[in-house]
C-alpha cells in the first residue's frame, strides 16, 4: 500500500520545473494594475486647461503643484488632493474621500467637495465648498467661501463612492487656527454670487464632453444659506426617515420651499439613538423610534417668516402617507434653543 504524502511529494516534485527551480508565487498584490504617479499629478504647468475625466482617477491620490495661470478640472473621485505653490488657478475637484489641503497658494478659484478641508500659508483664495467636517484656515489671509454648486452626470455617484453625503455640509463653518485681533481672516461670498464668474466651466474639446451645469436648482449638493444672517426669527426643522425615496424627497421638499420664498439654512444625514431621538422629537419621539432602525434620516432646517406652517402644508399636500417630523417651535433672534440645535449635537454617522 502506498503512502498518500509520498504520493503527493512524488507529484510536487514531477510538476516542478526542470533544474529543480520551484515557479515563484502568485500573490493578489502583484497582479494589480501598476499605479504611475505621474499620472496623478499637475506640476510645474503655466497657462493651460488640463484635467481627468470621470474614472481617470477612480479614488487615487492627486498632486497639484507649481502651477500659474490654469484651469484644472478634475471630474472624478480622489482619495486626498494637496494643492501647493499655485498662483492664479482656477481648480474643480470631484469628491475627495479624505482632505483637501491648500498650501502657499495665491489668487485661486476653486469649487471642491471633501471631507476635510484645510488651507496654510494662503491668500486670496475664493471656495465654493463642500465639506463633511468643520473648514480650518491657518497663517491666511482674505479666504472666501461660498456652498458648493455643481452638477455633472456621474458626480451623485462619485459622492458615494468618496463615502460623502451630499447634505453634510459644514461650509460656512469656518475655523481660524491663526485669528489676527481686530481682524478676519475670512469671510463669506455675496449670496448671489454666480459660481461662473468665480469657477468657469473648462472650454477644451475633452473636458466639455463632461455635462456640467452650475443652476442652484440642479446643484447635487443642496445650495444652503449657513452662517449667514437669518432673514426671519422662525425657523423650522424637518427630519425624513430612510426609506427608498428619501433623497428624491428631500430634494423635492427643498425645491417646493425654496420656491415659495423661504431660505433653506442647512442640512444633516445622521443615525440617530433612542436618546436622540428624545431631544430633538421630544414628546413625539415614541412614534418615530420604529423608524430609526432603518437607516440615518436626513434634516433640513428652513427659514422665513411661515417657514413652520408652509413646510406643513406643502407636507400634507405633496407627501401625504409619507412619515416626516416637522417641528412645531419657532426659533427667536434671541437665540432660544429650537429642535435643529439639539440635533446638531448628535454625531454623524452615515
């Protein structure tokens, strides 16, 4: 009777090749497609339109550097972009899954979506942003923001795959590490600032291919007011619950008040506990706790005199069978506590 493992060393040895040399292993890592870094990179450039197109990236690391007089569109998702030592850019980048990091840069023009944002040793620099976390400027000088405003067919689904929620969007949030006393450092652009006039959309043959439009109505990331002054003392917080049409009926809520003249203030996606939900519904908490299990709800705070009894009734009349939270307090200029700002406490956590 024969020995199984002297059987199978017999075959091992017969299926090695001849000289007695055994073939190296194959491992997963080495029969990935090799990533050159120049690939990823916009340097030393001066009076040019370049750019990637949507999937020339697909959630790699990007590199602009050294660049004056350029308009640089990068239409599709990154893992983190630095910026460097650019002078007079006009920059678009796709969604960034981590930061964005602007460095000794003057007299830039840049619509971006991220999910940290931070800026060092700048000045003059005009952004139209999107940012999951709080913005930071450091040792800078007359930086700009204003919300993100942009669509393009594949940009929805770029935010996904960057792991970004097009409704957490901390833009106006700005933090100064370097505050100068007397001073500020930044500050935010006109509201009716046209995104065009700032971010032109590129005019090579191959980046027009991409459809870019600008219009608030169509902006995949809602065109919110921030920090800005409040234009009325009401306000009003609407929470929608995961479902199959929760996005689609955000953004028709949106469209519906935004058209009747009241502001839309901000915006959360989050997944809310028990103990959430007991601040921010309050009493009504118990009918809603069944419908956090099914995923993070999306809030919209509105403002305008109204805002309360208009969200009402365009609820019931538009959404009716569809179950949403509308508040019923009225903030106050005075600053009274109102159900966003118990739910702006809650963590995020998409």
């Amino acid at each position: 009777m024969g020995c199984f493992f002297s059987n199978r060393r017999k075959a091992e040895k017969e299926s090695q090749p001849e000289g007695g040399e055994e073939r190296p292993k194959q491992y997963s890592w080495d029969q990935r497609e090799k990533v050159d870094p120049k690939d990823y990179m916009f340097s030393g450039l001066k009076d040019e339109t370049v750019g990637r197109l949507p999937g020339q990236v697909a959630g790699q690391q990007f590199l602009i550097q050294d660049c004056e007089n350029c308009n640089i569109y990068i239409f599709d998702h990154s893992a983190t972009i630095t910026i460097d030592d650019c002078t007079n850019c006009v920059i678009f980048l796709g969604p960034v899954k981590g930061s964005v990091f602007f460095r000794n840069c003057r007299d830039c023009k840049c619509t971006l979506a991220c999910q940290q944002f931070r800026v060092r040793d700048c000045r003059k620099l005009e952004v139209f942003l999107c940012c999951a976390t709080q913005p930071i400027i450091e040792s800078s000088t007359n930086i700009k923001f204003g919300c993100f405003q942009w669509y393009y067919p594949e940009l929805a689904f770029q935010f996904k795959d960057a792991g970004l929620s097009i409704f957490n969007n901390t833009w106006s949030n700005v933090h100064d590490f370097t505050p100068v006393s007397g001073e500020l450092n930044w500050s935010l652009l006109p509201e009716d600032a046209v995104v065009q006039d700032h971010v032109p959309l590129p005019t090579t043959e191959e980046l027009k291919a991409v459809r870019v439009a600008t219009e608030a109505n169509r902006s995949i990331v809602p065109v919110s007011r921030g920090q800005r002054p409040k234009s009325s003392d009401e306000s009003c917080l609407v929470v929608l619950f995961a479902g199959d049409y929760t996005i689609a009926n955000a953004r028709k809520l949106i469209d519906e008040m935004v058209g009747k003249g009241f502001f839309l203030v901000q915006t959360k996606e989050v997944s809310m506990k028990a103990e959430d939900a007991q601040r921010v519904f309050g009493e009504k908490a118990p009918d809603f706790l069944p419908l956090l299990n099914k995923g993070p709800v999306i809030a919209l705070e509105f403002n305008g005199d109204g805002a309360v009894e208009g969200c009402q009734l365009i609820v019931n009349e538009i959404f009716n069978g569809t179950k949403m939270f509308v508040s019923e307090s009225k903030e106050t200029a005075s600053g009274d506590v109102d159900s966003f700002y118990n739910f702006a406490d809650i963590q995020m956590g998409i």
